[in-house]
C-alpha cells in the first residue's frame, strides 16, 4: 500500500434519506467513489433485509457493501452486528488493498442495541477498526472498555492504527480518555484543531463521528457536508489523507 491513505467514514443509515422517505443507495456508491478513497469505513450497512427488497424494485441482487464496493473495492468485511427475522446489518471496510486477516467483535452491553467492532489487517501491516458506539452514556462506556481491550489484545502497541466510525460521542466524554489510553489522535482535531461537527447532516451541530489513528501525519481532513453530501444520509462523511510516518 502507498504510503499515502485515502480514508472516508460514513454511516450510510442503511442507504435511505434523514427523513428514511427515499432510497439513496445508488447516489451514495457515487459520492464515494468520487472520493478515490483507498479505505471506506461503513457503519449502518444492511447486508439482507427482505421487507425492502420486497418494497423496492431498484434494491440490488447482492448485500450494500459488496453493492457499494463493486469493481472499486476489490476487498471488503462485513461485521453482522443486528440481526433479526427479515434481515441483519452491520459495519464494513472496503479496502484497495488485501485484508490478511479480519473478524468481528460482540460489544452489544444489551439485546435491543446490538454493536460490533469490525477489525482487519491491510497489506499485513496496518491495523484497522470499523467503529459503530451506542446511544446511551452507560452503554458506551462499557463499549469503549471493550474497545481498548480488543485494541490491546489484536494490535501490537508500535503498529498503524486507524479506527474510524460513528461514537455517538457528542458531548466528547470518551474522545480524550480513547487518545491518551491507546496513544492515537483525532484526525479532524490535529487538522483544523477541534473535532468534526458531522451530525445532522443538513446542519451538523454534533461530533458525531471520528477518525482516529496512530503512525500517520495528517495532510488533510474535511466534514463532506456540501452539495449531495446533505441528503444521503442523517451523518456527514468524513474524509482525511493520511501519511505512514
């Protein structure tokens, strides 16, 4: 992999509209693919849900991530996260590069909120998590000490590390407690100095959403919350260049 990395991180909100009235899917392929990104970190990613398919005539034959990846991403993960009796959905990293191994990690603290970690390895070297948090305060605390020790366990301590994703950490409770523990910095923050406002996506308020990493100069990072980037989805993309130092 060139020492230069392109990444993006989008929650897609299963590839409907804020309002979930339109079907999206399609035009977010595109806007992603305008990215050139060599990394793409998926978060709310359907990989079956038979109600839609049923209801849409333009939903694709095989799941969003591989409908997304198409001939871009040659390599992809999915980590089922929720499952139920019509279908299941997830995380998943789409990769330019061959993953060398990938799994994914149980964080759910309850039955009703089910979260997973998606981890892999790129190009054998370069260590990376797909991240999706839940929505209460309690609940994300124990996810973030699932976080570090699966971190600690499946990275070693001097390797580039990338996580990336949705924390629903808005009021910033975990972002200093996650850089110092695991010794990582905020893209957007060693950037532009203050994290990235990217939910909601007409008129993002809330750092929402991240891109963490470890081994990497930052050469740029920005909130795509422009033009298409508005009506995709309910959180804006996120998207950096990155430089293995």
């Amino acid at each position: 992999m060139s020492k230069t990395i392109k990444c993006l991180s989008y929650n897609i909100h299963k590839g409907f509209s804020s309002s979930n009235r339109r079907y999206l899917l399609s035009e977010i392929r595109h806007a992603i693919r305008d990215t050139d990104a060599d990394l793409v970190f998926l978060q709310e990613v359907l990989g079956r849900h038979d109600k839609h398919e049923n209801k849409h005539s333009h939903w694709p034959k095989e799941s969003q991530f591989e409908f997304l990846a198409d001939q871009v991403w040659p390599h992809y993960a999915y980590g089922k996260n929720a499952s139920y009796n019509h279908g299941h959905h997830g995380n998943a990293i789409l990769s330019k590069q061959a993953f060398s191994e990938w799994h994914n990690k149980d964080v759910s603290k309850w039955q009703f909120s089910q979260r997973g970690i998606l981890h892999g390895v790129i190009a054998g070297s370069i260590y990376v998590y797909c991240v999706h948090l839940g929505l209460f305060g309690i609940e994300r605390n124990y996810q973030y000490k699932k976080l570090l020790q699966f971190i600690e366990r499946s990275c070693p301590s001097d390797a580039p590390l990338i996580i990336a994703g949705d924390f629903n950490d808005w009021q910033g409770k975990l972002d200093k407690k996650l850089q110092r523990q695991l010794n990582i910095s905020d893209v957007h923050q060693d950037h532009t100095g203050k994290l990235a406002l990217s939910f909601p996506a007409l008129l993002p308020v809330f750092p929402m959403d991240r891109i963490y990493t470890r081994g990497f100069s930052v050469l740029h990072s920005e909130v795509l919350n422009h033009g298409h980037w508005q009506r995709l989805s309910d959180h804006c993309a996120l998207y950096s260049e990155l430089k293995l130092v």
